[in-house]
C-alpha cells in the first residue's frame, strides 16, 4: 500500500477537492424527518421506512435515497446542468417518495432540528456506531446525538471554479454568503419540545461539535491558497475511525491526522475517509458543498437552492453578493441566534436575495422566480425566517396555503417583487 506524506495528503487535495472546471453543474440533498401525523411525538421505525421506500421503486428523477442514524431519510440528487433540470428531477423524487411514504400514514417534514421528539439512535453500520463513540469520548454526547439523529438541512452542491483565480473567488464567497443562508433559512428554534433561543438550532447544534471538523475552514484573516487550508484542516483534525487490516472499525484512536502521518502508516483510502468525517459549513469534495441550510417545508427547499447557485454562478450576481457579504462574512453566532433580526445580515440577504431573483431568468431558471419572490416577501423583506413562524404562531392563528403558518403582521415596506421576473423569450 502507497502511504502518505504531508505532501501527498496536499496533492491529494489539490487534484481531487478542488479540481476545477467550467461552472454550470448543480446538486441537492434534501434530507426529511420522517414522521406519523396521527402520533407526532412518535419515532417512526427506520425499518419501517426503509420497507415502505424500497416497494415503491428507485426514485424516477435519478436521486439516491440514504438514512441518517435516526432515521432522517436524505434524496440526493443527480449532478444536473443547471437549476431547472435540477429542480425538475428532485422535485419528482421528493414526490414519489412522499407520495410512498403518505400511502401508509407517515410523511416528511422539513424541519432544522426535530422540534417534537428527543433524538434516538437508529443505525445498523458501523460508522455511525464508530461515530457515536468519537463524539462520547471527546465529550460531545448530547451535541453529537442531536447532530446525527435529530438535525436536517438542504445542502447545495456547485462547481469549484473555472481555474485556480475563479476557485479562490467562489471560495470566499461561499463563506462569506454562509452566514446569511443561516439566517435567512433559519428553521429550528424548537428542539426536543423546547425553545432554545436560536433561530437556527441546527447550526448551534453543530458549533457545539468537535471544532476540530466542524468548524469554517475559512475564518476571520484568513487567506490564500484553499487546497493549502484545507490541507492544514484536514492534517490537524483528530481521526474520527480507522479501519484496521482484519476489516474492523476503531473509534477514536486518539490522534490527529498528522500525528498519524508521522507513523507512516495511513494510505490514500484512508485520507478519502478521513475527509468524509470532515463537516464544516462549507466542503470541498471536487465541488462546493454547502451544508450550513436548515431543511425547510416542502414548498420552500427549491428557494436556497436557488439562490445559492444563483449567487455564485452568475457574475452579475456574485459581484453583488461579494460587496453585501462582506460586513457579515464571519458572523456564523449572530445568524444562529437571531436569524434576520440582525440589521446587519437581514440588509445583506435583501440584497442577496434581489440580486439572484434578477440572475435566475439569465441561467435558465425563471421559473423558480415566483417561489423565490414569495420567500423573499414574507421572510426577508421582513427581516424574519421560518423560524419565527414558531414563535410567533399562536392558538387561533389562521394558517396559509400548504399548512404554513400566515406571516406575521409587519409595518416595514417590502420592495420584494410581487410578480416573477419576466420569464426569457
């Protein structure tokens, strides 16, 4: 077996994470609590699922189906050539997995964190066991637990860049824009049956996780090559499973991977494992996966999808992202804990927001306009994400069109549009 130097992990990197080419390649995964509407305290069986799931046949827009360790059932999309196909296949999958799910009394729901039920561990693989015990040992139990059995997102999935210069480019802005998608998406003020505090539960449930990998590579000063900080992130954080020559999984062998390295004895396959137990905000895996995005009502997880690919893959658009980020690009805390209460983020999403409804006609994806709108005007105009329609919904309240609460009564003017841009001839 090949082993591995500080210098092969960074080539490694180099070559694979951040292989760049032309943009224009777009991916999703939707990850669902999967719930009984007749007993919402009640924990579906995974089993269960997964039976229910696999009668209904392979999803018909290409997307695979995978379970998280409590259960939440993730469609991850097909790579598409942009948003509208994109959109048109998940959507279908989501549909047909629904529609599966609804014939025998259960459903998805797209939520942050399990706002009703405490997390209860359901998986049968090893890693999620090896996992388990990573995040026990290092006295992270009730952070890790919640993190792989009760937590939810929609992450996007974009192009490195064009070259080296537009890598570095895409990069930064995927970082900078990450705190207004926490905010602006913010979806889990409830956890277990409790308010926490934070709009986004979610995030605050990963900024309590080992640090080490979950944490932004990209922070406050820093700058320069990617590969070479995702490299130096890579090589410090602790191992989280090794897979001895028998075929058997160990947790925790209490080293980082460099310490490892100066053993001699980790190969390429183990360096590809190891990156996949990596989970900042924002990962390189030969594309950008964002993964800072609560999970949101099914009529809304097509708008961050959106508005993400649309602010870094149209240029008109980026450059107007890039100047609106920039005073909030380091405010992870501030977005988990007020949403879009804060100024300084909400004036940042409203400009992120008109910007990508003014690019989606240009890449194709006009169509996407009118729900885009519809989320602009009753959330970020406002300054407000779904979250707070938990704590602002009251008995009595009357509920809008698909069982989401109506919006808050607000005296701030909007200047979201009412009407989707015009669609291209």
């Amino acid at each position: 077996m090949t082993r591995l130097t500080v210098d092969g992990v960074y080539q490694h990197i180099r070559g694979v994470c951040f292989k760049n080419g032309p943009p224009g390649t777009v991916g999703a995964e939707t990850e669902w609590l999967v719930v009984d509407p007749a007993d919402p305290a009640a924990h579906v069986p995974a089993a269960r699922v997964r039976e229910v799931v696999r009668a209904a046949g392979a999803p018909p827009g290409g997307s695979s189906v995978t379970y998280e360790p409590g259960g939440q059932l993730e469609l991850s999309s097909a790579p598409a050539p942009g948003l509208a196909p994109l959109h048109a296949a998940l959507a279908r999958d989501i549909g047909h997995v629904r529609g599966a799910l609804t014939g025998e009394g259960l459903d998805l729901a797209g939520h942050g964190v399990d706002p009703v039920r405490a997390p209860v561990f359901q998986a049968e693989h090893p890693r999620y066991r090896c996992m388990r015990d990573y995040f026990t040992a290092g006295g992270f139990t009730d952070a890790g637990l919640a993190m792989m059995c009760s937590t939810a997102s929609v992450q996007v999935c974009l192009d490195i860049g064009a070259d080296d210069a537009d890598t570095v480019r895409r990069w930064r802005l995927a970082h900078a824009l990450g705190p207004v998608l926490v905010a602006a998406f913010a979806n889990s003020p409830l956890r277990a049956g409790r308010r926490t505090g934070l709009r986004s539960s979610r995030q605050g449930v990963w900024t309590d996780l080992d640090p080490c990998r979950t944490l932004p590579v990209l922070h406050d000063g820093a700058d320069g090559d990617p590969a070479e900080a995702w490299t130096r992130y890579a090589l410090d954080a602790r191992v989280m499973v090794v897979r001895t020559a028998a075929g058997d999984w160990v947790a925790d062998p209490g080293m980082t991977f460099r310490e490892w390295l100066g053993k001699g004895e980790p190969g390429p396959e183990d360096l590809a494992y190891h990156l996949s137990t990596l989970f900042p905000p924002v990962r390189p895996r030969g594309w950008l996966e964002l993964r800072m995005i609560d999970a949101l009502p099914d009529r809304y997880w097509p708008v961050p999808v959106a508005v993400a690919t649309a602010l870094l893959d149209d240029p008109r658009a980026s450059a107007v992202a890039e100047e609106a980020t920039e005073p909030v690009a380091f405010r992870w805390a501030e977005a988990a804990r007020g949403g879009l209460a804060d100024p300084a983020l909400a004036a940042a999403a409203r400009r992120c927001f008109r910007a990508a409804l003014g690019a989606l006609p240009r890449l194709g994806a006009a169509d996407l306009a009118p729900v885009v709108a519809e989320y602009a005007d009753r959330y970020v105009e406002r300054g407000r994400s779904p979250a707070d329609d938990a704590t602002a919904h009251a008995p009595g309240r009357p509920s809008a069109p698909g069982g989401l609460p109506a919006p808050a009564p607000t005296t701030e003017s909007t200047t979201a549009p009412t009407t989707a841009p015009t669609r291209n001839p």
